[in-house]
C-alpha cells in the first residue's frame, strides 16, 4: 500500500496519517461543491418542485456505485483506487484509460475552480484581474498540498466542516419557516402549497425529473475520492468500509432535504438558473444579507474542491506512475510523504486551464468542461462492470476477501450498468447534453489510440530487448492489487 518504486522506505511511501473524521469530510468536501448552492437553481427550473426526487434518484445511483467500489476497495485496499480494479478487471487498457479519464476531470475541475473562486473575490476588489486571482489562489492550494498529507486533510476538514455546519443551519431555518414557526411568519401553521400551487407538482412534465438526473449526478461526483485518500490512513479497509457507510448517506440527506425545503419555501418557477436558490430562500424568509453571505460560502466551497482536485489527481498520477502508465519520475515521494512531482504537474496543467479561460473563455475552455462533463459517468461506468466481473472472480476464488458486500448480486449491479447506460444514451439524445457526450467520447478515444501507440511500442522495444521485458513482468507495480488473499477487513494496517 504505501510502497513506490525505488528510493528508501522511509522516504518514497505514502504517509498513513489521515483520521477517520478527516476521510469523512474529504469525502463531504469533494461532494459539497457549487454545484450544489448554486448549480441546483437549473435543476429546480427544469425539473420543477419535485426536484428533490432527481436529487434523491441520482443520489441511489451514486449510493449504489460507491457500495461497489467499497467492496473492491474493503478487499484490496490500494492507492490505485478503481484504476487499479479496471486493470485488474478488463486488463491494461481499462486501467491506463480509467485513470487518465479520472485524472482529467480532476485538472479541469481545479482550473475550473481557481477561475470560479477568482470571479468571486473579483466582485470584492474589482481592481485585481480574475486571472492574477485564480494564479493566487491556485499556488496556496499547492503550498498546502505540498506540506503534507496531514495539512491536507487537516484544511479539507475545516473547509468541509464549514459547508457542512451552513447546510445543517439553512435546514434548520427552513424547517423552522416551513412549520410556520418563524417569527413573524403567522399563525398560519405548515405550509406546503408552493409545492403544488404553480402549474402542479411535475409542470415540466414527469420526464424532466429523469433529465435532471444527467446534471445532478455529475454535480455529485466526489465522494469516490475516499477510497482514494483511505490509503494514507492506519487502516485503509475499515476506513473504506465507515465511509461508503456514513458520507453518502449524509451526502443524500444533504441534498434532498435542502433541495426539498428550497421549493417549499420558494416557488419553483421564481428560481433563476445561476443565480443561488439557497440565496433566494434566505432572502425570501427575511435574510438581506444572505448573498453576500453565501458569496464567503461559496467561495470556501471552492477552495475546498480546489484542494480535493489536487490532492485526487496526483495520487491518481502517483498510481498511473507506479503502472508504467505515466512518466517514472511521477512515482517520487519526497520525505514528508506527498507525491511532489505529482502535484506540480496537476498544478501545471491548473495554470494551462486558467490560461485558456482568459483567452479563450467560450471555445477552448469550454471544450474542456463539457468533455468533463461525461467522464464522470465513464468511470461509474467502469466500476460497475470491474465489480461484475471482480466479485464473480471472487466468489469462486477468494471468497474471504468478500467482506463489504454490494447488495442483491448480481441483480442490483447490472441495474445499476444498465441505468448509466440509460443516462448517456439520453446525453446522446438530449440536445443540451450531446455535446458534453460527445467530447467526452472524443477524449476517451484520444486516450484509448494513446495507449494501444504505447502498446505497439512496448512490444516493438521488447522484440528487440527481450530482456527489459522480462525485468518489467518481474516488477509489478508497487501497491497494485492481485488475486491474492489478503488481511481480513479491519485487521490492521495493509502494507
């Protein structure tokens, strides 16, 4: 688990010093992004007041892939994360195409990001240009990602603490408003009218609560990170198992009771797409300063995701490194257990993506999130089928290791493939959605012709040097999972 190839042990591996309490908010804070305080004001436009049912279906979605990936994780923890099942699933070319496929999501995101939080704080101090912003507050993201680990998860919590503790308030107060207990509010007692009152409960017609689905489970992407993060941690199984546990649960309460009161409070069609529902509701039970107040939200939430970009996508480079799928010198270490190459390369690529969105805001830029826009199912995609064909493996051959179990297999599971499947192939149809299908379809095949160029070459230089290719199947990449039985779940740290 913590091993990289070459250098000392005591300064190539990953440090196992993440706390449970810091997973669960790594997860939470990858989760809890705009996407939710302000994206969801197009959810609610397009889907109407039952919004809080295309939150709740593509919750389950999310609910029951992550049960998925839990169970390959439970039984072999790795850094790797459902790369590394890929690979071990469907062979080379579903590890090598997973992993870039997750890892360019995540670049695009934290340039994305930089430019959001820059925007923000451009509205504060006008004077200083967006870009010099998002250059600012990209490198004291990576300052922190390259102190340590422990600095990571220590300001991940306290960030995602925050998004928490603001969703847990506004739930309370519009609960509170709802009930008619507000003050001020009447005698009147609860009310739910607004529910029904403005063209019926589905207005946009059943069928917009199945297309919301396609924006709201890729607003939700996020909380597969902590299998990711659960190999810097003492026990990397039990941490698995806890958080698949508890994150998604509370990830799934958090946006469909907040979504639910948001049109109980507010009518659905007063909702302006891009404009803060959370604002508008605040506002509308006697909240004057709720924008500027969830300005500093909004912004803490877009540090926070910053920081879970960077830190995913070099631990997803530090795993491609260590599978011949990335330069060499992305498996480095340094003494205080990060990944250091690994982080600037992932901030490098952040400078490139700002870059773009200054000069090139609506063609270039643009391109790069609406091809991020389909990854994200992609890889769901590909964890799904891993775990079809990993837990059949399993059953016959290491049935141990089968301790964190998906419910109902093979049943549940396929329905589960079958429903992303279902998703895209309404991406492909919806004329809103085609174009992030279909970017995202071109980037998946730049990478695919990618890696069978690398192929070709590899067998061309092992025709030539036997030698090099017996010394590669010698070494298999360090932390990559095998057939092997390994530690029950729980049992302690997995080396």
């Amino acid at each position: 688990m913590e091993g990289a190839q070459g250098g000392s042990a005591s300064s190539n591996q990953l440090k196992n010093i993440l706390k449970q309490r810091q997973l669960s908010m790594i997860s939470l804070g990858g989760v809890i992004g705009a996407g939710l305080f302000v994206g969801s004001s197009a959810i609610i436009n397009q889907a109407g007041p039952l919004t809080f049912v295309t939150y709740a279906l593509a919750g389950l979605l999310i609910l029951f892939v992550m049960r998925m990936l839990g169970e390959m994780a439970a039984a072999k923890p790795s850094s790797g994360s459902f790369t590394d099942y890929a690979r071990l699933a469907m062979g080379n070319w579903a590890g090598f195409s997973t992993g870039w496929l997750y890892w360019y999501f995540w670049v695009i995101i934290v340039g994305f990001e930089a430019v959001v939080g820059g925007q923000i704080i451009h509205k504060w101090i006008p004077v200083l240009p967006v870009w010099l912003i998002a250059l600012g507050l990209l490198m004291v993201m990576t300052g922190l990602n390259l102190l340590s680990v422990s600095n990571f998860g220590e300001v991940e919590y306290w960030f995602a603490s925050l998004k928490v503790y603001v969703i847990i308030a506004f739930i309370i107060a519009a609960s509170v408003y709802v009930l008619g207990l507000w003050p001020g509010r009447g005698p009147d007692g609860p009310d739910f009218s607004n529910l029904h009152a403005y063209g019926g409960l589905t207005p946009q017609g059943a069928a917009a609560l199945l297309a919301g689905v396609v924006v709201v489970i890729t607003s939700m992407t996020g909380a597969e990170v902590v299998t990711i993060a659960a190999a810097e941690s003492s026990e990397p199984a039990r941490a698995i198992g806890r958080a698949v546990n508890s994150v998604v649960f509370r990830v799934l309460a958090f946006f469909v009771v907040s979504t639910f009161l948001i049109v109980v409070v507010v009518p659905w069609d007063q909702i302006v797409p891009g404009d803060s529902p959370f604002v508008t509701a605040l506002e509308v039970m006697g909240f004057p300063m709720a924008a500027r107040f969830l300005d500093v939200v909004i912004l803490v939430t877009v540090l926070s995701v910053l920081n879970t970009g960077l830190y995913t996508s070099s631990r997803v480079l530090l795993g491609l490194g260590r599978s011949g799928d990335a330069p060499k010198f992305m498996t480095g270490i340094n003494q205080r257990g990060v990944p250091a190459q690994g982080v600037l390369s992932c901030t490098a690529v952040g400078y490139v993506c700002i870059f773009l969105a200054a000069m090139f805001p609506d063609t270039i830029f643009v391109f790069l999130l609406n091809a991020a826009g389909a990854i994200t199912l992609f890889v769901y995609l590909m964890i799904c089928v891993s775990e079809l064909i990993l837990r059949r493996r399993w059953q016959r051959e290491a049935p141990e290791l089968l301790r964190f179990k998906m419910w109902l297999y093979p049943v549940l599971p396929i329905l589960v493939t079958l429903s992303i499947i279902g998703i895209l192939v309404m991406m492909g149809l919806r004329p809103g959605n085609r174009i992030e299908l279909l970017q995202g379809i071109a980037v998946w095949a730049v990478l695919s012709a990618i890696y069978f160029v690398k192929s070709r070459r590899y067998k061309g230089h092992c025709a030539l040097d036997p030698d090099i290719c017996q010394e590669q199947t010698r070494r298999p990449p360090a932390d990559a999972p095998s057939d092997r039985p390994t530690a029950p779940l729980g049992s302690g740290p997995t080396a």
